[in-house]
C-alpha cells in the first residue's frame, strides 16, 4: 500500500485514476474482441 501511495504521489492522481480504470475497462474489452471474432460464424448460419 505504502508503494501505492509513493506512486501517486510520484504521477499524480489523475494518472493513477485513468491506469485503474483502464485495468477495469480490459475485461470488457476482451469480451467485445471475443464477440467481433465470432460474428463471421454467426453471420454464416443466418
């Protein structure tokens, strides 16, 4: 915890804001990648 705090301290807030929230978006991206890749097949069977 203490190294969290040192890095804010060391990039600034915003900066710690905009990596954790890109780290909570990944999931999602991953499933929207999964979902384009799969679109072919689907698009195949209609």
């Amino acid at each position: 915890m203490d190294q969290m705090i040192k890095f804010i301290g060391d990039v600034g807030f915003p900066i710690v804001v905009s990596l954790f929230l890109l780290y909570r978006i990944e999931s999602k991206l991953d499933a929207v990648v999964e979902s384009i890749q799969g679109l072919p097949e689907r698009l195949k069977k209609v």
